[in-house]
C-alpha cells in the first residue's frame, strides 16, 4: 500500500472512530423513557416483584447520579429536563410503597441539582425552571401522602428531607418549612441512650433502620443550616446521641444489646453505602472515631442521595496524630 492510499485509510479510520464515539457519547446521554406512576409491591410483601417494578426508575437514578458523578452537566440537564417535561412518577399509586419511592426519588433529584455548577444554572434557566416545577410537584404529593405521615418513623424523615432538598432548589420557604417539622419530629422522638423507640420496635432489623433513619435527619441537619436552623442543638442535640449509638453498633455490633436484647440482622448495604451520614457529619464534627470508619468504605454511593456522597459532602480525614 503506497503513502497515500495507507494516509487515506489513516484518515478514514480517525474519522470512524470519531464518529463512533459521538455516537457513544450521544447514547450516553439519551433519556430512558418516563416511568409514569411507581407503584411497586410492598418490599417486604413480594421481593422479587417489587424489584422488577422498581429497576426502570432505579436505573434512571444510576444513570442521572453518574452523570453528576462524572461532571457530565449536559447529560445531567437532559435525563432531568426530559423526566420534568413528562412529570414522571406522578401518576396514581395504588399501594403503599410507591409513596416511600416516590419520597426517596424526589431527595435524589433535588440533591442532583444542587450539585449543579453556578455556569450549568445560568446557561439553563428555562429547562431548569421546568425541573423545578416538575420537583416541586413530587415535593407537594410527598408532604400530602397519608401513606407516610400516618407512620411516624423514619419514612417520615426522609419525606422531611425530600421538602427540604426540593424546598431549597424552588427557594420555597413553606416546603423547606414542612420538611423541617418532619426531621423535628424524628429529632424529638431520640431518647437519652439514642434510640428511637418506634425503630426499637422492627425486631430483629432494629439497628438496620436506626442507621436509615440517621441518614435523612444528618441531610436535612446539612441543608437546614443554609436558613439558619440548627437542628442538631434541638433535644439536648439528639442527632449526636443517635449517630454515636450507630457509630458505636458499627465498631461492637453486640454493643446494641443495650438497646434490645434480640439478635440483629443486617443488609448488605446497611454498613456500607448507608452509613453515608458520616460524611457530612465527620465534617461537620470531626469526630475522632470516624475516619478508621469511613476510609475503608470510600466512596460512599447512595442511590437516595445524589450520587457519589464522599465527593459531593466529604472532607479529607484526619490521621490519629492531627486529631
């Protein structure tokens, strides 16, 4: 093959490839369709429906936290433009747990936009005032679901974090406003040793939802202080009474025979990703105990919470001699 000819298959080739990965690129960020109503079978009541029901929305999260993982901005405006102009997940529910999805949806995309860059805001004002309203349609369904207020546990944090997230990015005072009585009332129901007495009562997943439930009252504390509400003075600074009775069952799981004698049963995921609450706690006190804990686990992924939560909320750990 003379010079020529292996140039023109040279270019040729260049060409292809950039071709091809325009096309990559182009499938990276193309929109999965709507899902219209999440309305799965309970958790508990039919596992294998209930995940099937929840992968086409589970897998929509994924791909959007990625995106804001990745700095890929312009991919994160189109899943959420295109999601916002089809209002997804508001259709009927028809169960209970379509509400609690919903609920946890709702913090995520919130948390999403708030990562936003200041340039990404400024350069998408129509579609991002579309995404809002579509956030603020979800945020109105989760404060009016009966199917959570009714319960009094740890659903109704993270519906508290859910307003307060989405009452951030719509600066919507009475949201932000309706989130915090909800964070409150998980704040004032922690007891003197840390325990929250309606998750004491899950049995053998008592430890499990004491650390659920931690995660939304340590968010909604973060958020909270940006409209100068310190939640984690109120109740004699409960938060901390709960995050040092979790952090304690984390280093001794036995240690939580004091709260209940029943034996505990773990997820997988219960000391792993859902123990992202110590990020933004351990740089927010700088408690000694928790780099040893964090460290081994990095980075923190929670599908609730925007993504990748070391790099959104976490500060560089402090060795045992700076401490």
């Amino acid at each position: 093959m003379g010079c020529r000819a292996m140039w023109k298959a040279g270019a040729f080739l260049l060409i292809l490839c950039a071709w091809v990965g325009g096309v990559r690129a182009a499938n990276a960020c193309d929109v999965p369709p709507s899902v219209k109503s999440i309305d799965p079978p309970g958790f508990y009541d039919d596992a294998a429906g209930y995940a099937q029901a929840v992968k086409p929305m589970r897998d929509f999260i994924a791909k959007l936290n990625h995106a804001a993982d990745t700095g890929q901005w312009a991919c994160t405006m189109d899943l959420l433009d295109g999601w916002a102009r089809d209002d997804a997940l508001m259709g009927p529910i028809s169960g209970y747990q379509g509400y609690y999805e919903r609920s946890w949806a709702g913090a995520d995309f919130a948390l999403v936009v708030l990562r936003l860059p200041a340039a990404v805001r400024d350069a998408n004002p129509g579609r991002l005032s579309g995404i809002t309203k579509w956030l603020e349609h979800i945020a109105v369904a989760t404060r009016d679901a009966d199917a959570i207020n009714h319960l009094h546990n740890n659903l109704v944090y993270w519906a508290g974090l859910n307003l307060v997230a989405i009452g951030t990015v719509a600066h919507q005072p009475e949201l932000i406003d309706a989130g915090l009585a909800r964070a409150r009332e998980g704040i004032h129901d922690i007891g003197p040793n840390g325990a929250l007495e309606r998750e004491v009562k899950r049995g053998d997943r008592a430890l499990h939802y004491h650390t659920f439930a931690l995660i939304p009252l340590v968010f909604t504390a973060e958020l909270a202080r940006e409209q100068h509400v310190d939640l984690y003075q109120e109740n004699n600074q409960a938060i901390a009474r709960l995050a040092n009775l979790v952090t304690e069952s984390v280093i001794d799981p036995s240690s939580f025979v004091k709260i209940t004698p029943i034996k505990q049963q773990l997820f997988p995921w219960t000391f792993q990703d859902e123990l992202s609450w110590m990020e933004p706690y351990y740089a927010r006190t700088k408690d000694s105990r928790l780099p040893a804990l964090i460290a081994p686990r990095r980075p923190f992924n929670e599908w609730r919470l925007g993504g990748n939560v070391t790099e959104a909320w976490g500060a560089p750990l402090l060795s045992p001699h700076q401490q």
